[in-house]
C-alpha cells in the first residue's frame, strides 16, 4: 500500500461540522493513513488502541462511510465504502473510554436484536461486565444513563413483551436509548475540562453537584451554556453550606440567620467559627469570592469559555478548602 499520513484534526472538524462529535472524538487518539492498494485509491486506514479501535470495529457502515468522507474531504479521491481499522499502542482505560465503551455496548444490543451474527450466549459475560462499568463510569461524569438492560437476556425478554417485530423498531429504541450519553460523552471528549479533578469530599450531594457542573461545562458551546454553568456552580456551594453550617453553633457575622440557600452567610459562618480571627480573614474570603464569581457568571449575557472555566475551578477549589477545614481528605 502506498500511503500518506493525513491530518486528523481537519477530518475532526469535518466531523464537527456535521454535528457528528461522537465519530469526531473517536478519532482523537488514532492516526490515518490514507493512499492507494493496488488498484484501490483512497484506501482509509485508522490505528487506534483499545478500546477506540473496537468502538470504530463496531460502528455501523454509513457511520464507518462518514470517517471515510472525512479523512478524503480535501482530497480528489473517490470515497470507499468502508475504513480499515487497526489496533496500535497500548489499551487505553479510565474515564477517557466511557464514550467508545458506550458504542460497543449500543452495538452490541444491535447486534444480537437485529440479526447481525451475534449470539447471546457468545458476548453476554462482556456485556454484563461492561453495564457495570458503565453505570459507574457516568454516575462519576455525572451523566445520566439510563439503560435498564442488565444484561443481553433482559433486552431479548424487553423487545418481546413490548413487541418489537421489527429490526427498525429495536434499533430506534436503543438509538434514543443511547443518545443523550453518547452526546456528553462525546462532549467530554472533544472539550476536557481545564480544571483537575478532585478527590470526592464524601458529602454525596456535593460530590454529585460538582459532577454536573463539570458534565455542564463538558457540553457547553454557546453563552446560555456558560451561564448554566455558574448557575450550577452557586448550588455546588449551596449544597456545600448546607453540609457544614449547624444552626445555633455556626453565627452570621451580622447577626441574620441564614436561609436554606443563603450559601455566603452559611459558608463564612462555619469558617469563621472553625478559624476565628484576622489571621484567617483570606481563608474566610475564598469562598465568598467563589460564591460571587458563580453569581456573576449566572447573570452574564457574554459568558465564555474561560470564565466558566474560572469559575469552576474557583468552586472547586472552594469546596476543596472547606474539606480540608472539616478534616475530610485529608
């Protein structure tokens, strides 16, 4: 085969353009070759590791077709019908795989519903262990999964008693069962948070508030997003006021008891009671500044990027602080 290396990050934003993001972030840790074979041109070669290369294994044709018209975009060779696809480097794992665990898992329930050769009693164990990865891996990434199939033979007993005749009527379930997932997943992908992750506090509501702020962050493209962002932020520090403040130990500086969602005068409450004095007064003003950003980024019409960024990690950070004041981590 002669070939050439093509440039993944235009047949990405090709992909991006065609609002396919998730064939788009499958992409992101493989190299293309393309060239001719014989008497084969335009011959589309991907190298991905596991699980990515398993994922594109998987995928239907028109979306393996689509990865093809992608890479030869810019180029005057005729489209083939098909990518090879072949494993390179080492497997990959972690929360970098949940978006290529979750296509093979949605090929698979397609598979074996729609007459595509494989046997349940073949690839059962796999799905079964892969269902619980994945119920784990997106309560993690606060991403809402709700696939309700523990294992193939669930799925066989579902689409009977619904009556699902038809391949069609299975495929459409598992599409729209699939769908929201996928799409987080593929934003998560395609746009990494910049700010680190933390170790979870273990007060579970403001573990999991963090999660959707950071899922939140992960999928949002335009200024409306942004705002969401700090929207959720000021109840990641609701929840964190909440978790400390304990009335009649905890006394505002001014006297006023503080409402359920008043996280500034429940947060600089426990701080100042827990470290008194000037000499913690910067300590007592993190989260108040965290507090006002989140606020600040709710109410702005020209959010960006950066600012959502800057104002998630000044959550974190705040709720970081507290932690350690509580002696939780630590």
């Amino acid at each position: 085969m002669n070939d050439s290396t093509t440039d993944g990050e235009n047949t990405r934003a090709y992909l991006d353009s065609l609002r396919r993001g998730d064939l788009s972030a499958l992409l992101m840790h493989a190299r293309i070759d393309y060239g001719t074979m014989g008497a084969r041109q335009g011959v589309v070669v991907v190298h991905a590791p596991q699980p990515f290369s398993e994922a594109l294994s998987s995928l239907p044709p028109t979306d393996r077709k689509r990865i093809a018209e992608a890479v030869l975009s810019r180029r005057d060779l005729t489209v083939p019908d098909d990518i090879v696809i072949k494993k390179a480097g080492d497997p990959m794992d972690g929360p970098a795989t949940l978006l290529p665990d979750l296509i093979i898992h949605r090929e698979m329930m397609v598979a074996v519903a729609t007459g595509g050769g494989t046997d349940i009693r073949d690839v059962d164990d796999y799905y079964v262990a892969r269902q619980a990865r994945l119920v784990e891996a997106c309560a993690a990434a606060g991403i809402k999964y709700e696939n309700p199939h523990e294992s193939l033979w669930d799925w066989y007993h579902y689409w009977k008693e619904q009556g699902f005749e038809s391949w069609a009527q299975r495929r459409q379930y598992i599409r729209k069962l699939f769908a929201g997932p996928v799409t987080m997943a593929a934003g998560r992908a395609n746009s990494p948070s910049p700010v680190v992750e933390r170790e979870p506090t273990g007060w579970d509501r403001v573990d999991r508030s963090i999660g959707n702020a950071r899922a939140k962050f992960s999928t949002a493209s335009i200024e409306e997003d942004w705002q969401t962002v700090g929207l959720v932020c000021r109840e990641v520090l609701i929840n964190l006021g909440q978790a400390v403040y304990v009335e009649g130990v905890h006394e505002s500086v001014d006297g006023v008891k503080p409402s359920p969602t008043d996280a500034k005068r429940m947060l600089d409450a426990y701080v100042r009671h827990e470290m008194p004095g000037v000499g913690y007064k910067e300590v007592r003003a993190h989260a108040r500044a965290a507090l006002d950003l989140a606020v600040h980024l709710q109410h702005r019409r020209t959010a960006t990027r950066q600012l959502a960024a800057l104002c998630l990690e000044a959550t974190s950070s705040a709720v970081a602080v507290v932690a350690i004041i509580a002696r939780r981590g630590v």
